[in-house]
C-alpha cells in the first residue's frame, strides 16, 4: 500500500504540472481500389490542476497510512 501511495504521489505532481495530453488519431476515410483517403485529427484530454493536487494528497495519506506497523 506504502508503494502505491508513493506512485499516486509522483502521478499528482505530474498531474499538476502536465494539465492535459494531446494525441493524434488517424482515421480511414475511404478506400477505393489503391487509394486510400485518411484523416488525422488532432485530439486532447485535460483535466484541472486541482485533479493532480487530490491524487498527491491521497497519495500522502496511502503511504503513511501503509507505514504504520502495529
């Protein structure tokens, strides 16, 4: 669980500093014969800083609440 926590803790970082990604998709078209028409369309996925600071924070508490031994 303490492993976890420290990898949520490095994704919340990157999600702060990283708020989105962007990606290209290549679409077929049409296909008559030996041509082919495609298409590329340029997509993104955000999300809000604040996103990135709550998976930090539950990356904080999963790993110092997997530390604790009894």
């Amino acid at each position: 669980m303490r492993v976890f926590g420290i990898v949520l803790i490095i994704v919340g970082i990157l999600m702060m500093v990283f708020t989105g990604i962007n990606f290209q998709k290549k679409e077929n078209v049409a296909k008559i014969g030996p041509v082919e028409i495609n298409k590329k369309e340029n997509k993104h996925v955000g999300w809000p800083t604040y996103v990135g600071g709550i998976v930090a924070v539950a990356g904080v508490v999963m790993a110092v609440a997997g530390g604790k031994k009894k």
